[in-house]
C-alpha cells in the first residue's frame, strides 16, 4: 500500500501515469484515492465496524472533478 500527502499535484501525476492502485493517506487513517487505468479517480474510505476480527469495508465518497 502506498502512503503519501494527497495533493493535486499527487493527483495529477497518478493520472497521467495509467497507474491503477490506491494512494493512502499519511495524515487521515482510512481516507485514500483510488485510480484506474483510464485515468478516472474517486476517493475512498475504509474501515472495519466490530474489531480487527471484522472484515474491511471500503465506501466510495465520490470522484474527482466536476459533477
């Protein structure tokens, strides 16, 4: 998993480079963008509800740029 500070500039780059993955944020536990190889980007959270016993969920906020 790759950590670092998500920027636009971070942004940007991930984009151009058809990098499919996530970058996981250094600051916010849990918060993270997710690319693929088109191009498109969303951000995501993930998180377990019950314990480290429980399975990892991940819940989409939503994509990068205009509606």
């Amino acid at each position: 998993m790759a950590t670092g500070k998500i920027t636009k500039r971070t942004l940007d780059a991930l984009q151009t480079g058809e990098v499919e993955g996530f970058l996981w944020d250094e600051d916010l536990k849990g918060f993270g963008l997710r690319t693929t190889s088109s191009g498109s980007a969303s951000y995501v959270l993930q998180y377990r509800m019950g314990g480290r016993e429980s399975k990892t969920r991940r819940y989409t906020i939503g994509g990068h740029g205009s509606p």
